[in-house]
C-alpha cells in the first residue's frame, strides 16, 4: 500500500468523482491486502492502522473510535451549520475459513475471511475520501463529508451503536452506505425506498426439568418431546398471534438435549433467530416470543429461562436519501445502472444510525457480467468482482457532491 505521493490523488480533478486510474489499481491492492489479513469484530487494530495511515498521507486527520479500532475523518472543514453527509463502511470479517484455491490473495488468518464484502465497503469509503480530499484542495467540494469506518457489524447489537454513542454523527445530517450483493451486476447497483434489510435478534432458550429412564416416561418431564415442541410450536404460535406482513420468522439453528438413548435428560437448549421485516413488530417482538416459548413449555412439564439478546432493527431507507443515491448513480452510470431490490431477511446494524439521521443503503454489485453461479454471503468462497470498486466510489463522491 504504498505511494509515489504523500498528499495528491495523481490525476487530473474528478468531474463529479470520477475515479482516477492510478488509484484504482491502489485501491485494488488495498482490498487484496484487507482480504489477506481479516480481523474480526473489535479486533480491527492492524486495518484501523492502515486506514489511518493512508488518510493522514492525504492531508485529513482521522481520529481512531475510542474501543481502539475503527475511526472517523471529516474531509473538509464543517462550517459547524450546514450538516454533514456521512459516508459508513463496516470494517469486521467473518470467522470462517476463507476456500478459495484460485486467488492470490486469498486469508492468510486461519478460520477468518473477508465472506461478506466489508473489505469492499472500507476501500469503496476510502477511495471516495480520498477522491473528495483532492477535490477539497481546489475549492470544488461544496460541503464537509464525514467518513466512518466502523467496527464489529457483525457482533450483536453492533459496532455502530459503540461509534454513535462517540459521536460520530455529531454534525451529521445523512448517511450512506453500500452492501455487496453478489446477485447484481458490477456496474449496477439495487436500491429501494423504504425498509431493505429485516431486524435480526439472537434467542436462546434452556428448558429444565426432572429426568429419568426411557422405561418411565411418565415419571419424568419428557424433555426431548419438550424441546421438540417448543421448536416446532411455537414458531407456529407466533404465525397466528402477529400479522403476517410483519414478516417475524422464528428460526432454529441449534437443539440439543441429552447424551445417551436410555435417558431422558434434565435439560435441552435450543438456540435461533427472531428475524422481522417490519420495526413497529420489531419492538413487540420480545413480549410475543417469550409468551409462546412459556407457554408450550409448560404446556409439556418443563420450566424455561430465556435469553433474548436485542440484535439490529430494519433498515428503512429514507426517501429524500434513497433519491440522492439513485440520482448519483444516474449521473455517473446512468439510470439503466439503477435496479429495484427486494427486502432482505439479513440484518445490518447500519440501521442504528437510522434511528438518529435519515440515510440509506444501496445494494453494489460484486457479480461478474454473465456470471450464471449462484452466489451468496458469508460462504468462504465469497468473492467480488473488483471493478465494484470504481463504482462504489464514484457513487459516494457523486452523492457527496450533489448532497
């Protein structure tokens, strides 16, 4: 990652952020690098530092988020009146085992990988920083723009509630963001008004209860039955108990009760997701879980507790901002650039800054043109198509600019 210049963006100035060649390819091997060395949630210091370095190496002065990892940089200087677009990217990898045999640059942490496109969000905010940095020196950037990059996306309830509470978005008044989105074109982007993502929260529950002998089960509380029941009905309870545009969906991903075939066992736990596309049932949702876990299990002899770990809300995109980023992809690509997206069931903490300032999110495409392979998130064979890269740019400084 390193640089013929210490402060310019080499190139001529940007016309509306349009992506200088030479940077492109250090943004490529920016990403490769970030690739190779994945670091998870919190522990982001060795990617922290490098996103220090190369933004101070351009005049800004970035300041490092108060865990130690992640940081701000206003690029620009705020007039402390009009307020400021903030541009996020999240920074965390996954800790999976990264399989791809065909790169280069391929993890070189054992069991982490960049699966999930984050590495693409930090370059994408940085190339557009970077861009912008140059602008500001000539006069052309009419406001000041705000860069987060901000840590743990994927560790419930999320690093942005952290990087809020800092005060990252003091003096802020939008915010943007990017996801990869391996089912959209490079040279595309998705996007949508209103919610993109569902609410994701984590739910494990311990059921408890005299064991015994297979032979009498009627001297026991039949705790594998037990267990079964609660994950086959409650689900179904919740169907019947909260309208089905909500879109809460109880899913289990982890049962386990008992260790041989002759005992009926004291204690199951079962472990899942309460996943929500709507906010208002969102915020409801506890108080209806808990009520149809409680009620099978006793229905069945058994004594519950419950944790409940509050994950993220739906990302609702604003309209005025969604516009903004449909109007800035147009002016760089063109509206056939521009595609509709569905909601996804995934969640993102990007939607905790959305609860303080309007914003969105708009779905990048990573796919390669022509590419029929279905794809998908937080597989350790995840890969981008790196001209993604550009685009992303020069949608956030075209938004920038036009904000």
């Amino acid at each position: 990652m390193s640089r013929d210049s210490e402060t310019d963006v080499p190139g001529d100035t940007p016309l509306l952020g349009t992506l200088p060649e030479s940077l492109r390819a250090e943004l490529i091997a920016f990403r490769r690098d970030l690739h190779m060395h994945p670091e998870l949630g919190n522990q982001e210091f060795r990617t922290t530092a490098a996103l220090k370095t190369r933004l101070e190496a351009a005049g800004l002065s970035p300041k490092v988020l108060p865990g130690g990892t992640g940081l701000m940089c206003d690029v620009g200087t705020w007039d402390g009146v009009r307020p400021m677009l903030a541009i996020r990217a999240d920074i965390d990898a996954l800790p999976i085992p990264d399989t791809k045999t065909d790169v280069p640059y391929r993890s070189t942490v054992p069991d982490r990988a960049h699966a999930c496109g984050h590495d693409v969000h930090t370059t994408v905010a940085l190339g557009a920083g970077l861009v912008l940095a140059a602008m500001d020196r000539e006069g052309l950037l009419p406001n000041a723009v705000r860069l987060i990059f901000q840590p743990a996306e994927e560790v419930l309830p999320g690093g942005a509630v952290d990087a809020i509470e800092a005060g990252v978005l003091d003096g802020v008044g939008r915010i943007i963001a990017v996801h990869c989105d391996p089912r959209v074109d490079v040279g595309r982007i998705g996007l949508r008004t209103g919610a993109i993502t569902s609410a994701c929260d984590r739910l494990e529950v311990t059921l408890d209860g005299p064991g015994g002998h297979t032979a009498r089960p009627h001297l026991t509380t039949d705790m594998v039955t037990a267990a079964a029941r609660v994950a086959t009905d409650a689900p179904a309870l919740l169907s019947r108990r909260i309208d089905a545009r909500s879109g809460l969906v109880l899913t289990w991903g982890r049962i386990e009760a008992g260790h041989a075939p002759n005992v009926i066992p004291q204690r199951a736990e079962l472990g899942g997701t309460v996943r929500c596309l709507d906010l208002a049932a969102w915020r409801d949702a506890p108080d209806q879980v808990y009520a149809a876990i409680d009620e099978v299990a006793t229905l069945h002899g058994a004594k519950c507790q419950i944790e409940y770990v509050r994950g993220v809300p739906p990302v609702i995109n604003d309209a005025s901002v969604a516009q903004l980023l449909h109007d800035a992809m147009a002016a760089r690509c063109g509206a056939y650039a521009i595609e509709d997206t569905e909601q996804s069931l995934g969640g993102e903490d990007f939607s905790w800054y959305l609860e303080h300032v309007p914003g969105a999110m708009a779905r990048l495409g990573v796919r390669r043109p022509g590419d029929t392979t279905r794809r998908d998130l937080h597989r350790g064979d995840f890969d981008v198509d790196e001209a993604a890269i550009k685009v992303g740019v020069e949608l956030f400084t075209a938004a920038a600019l036009l904000d």
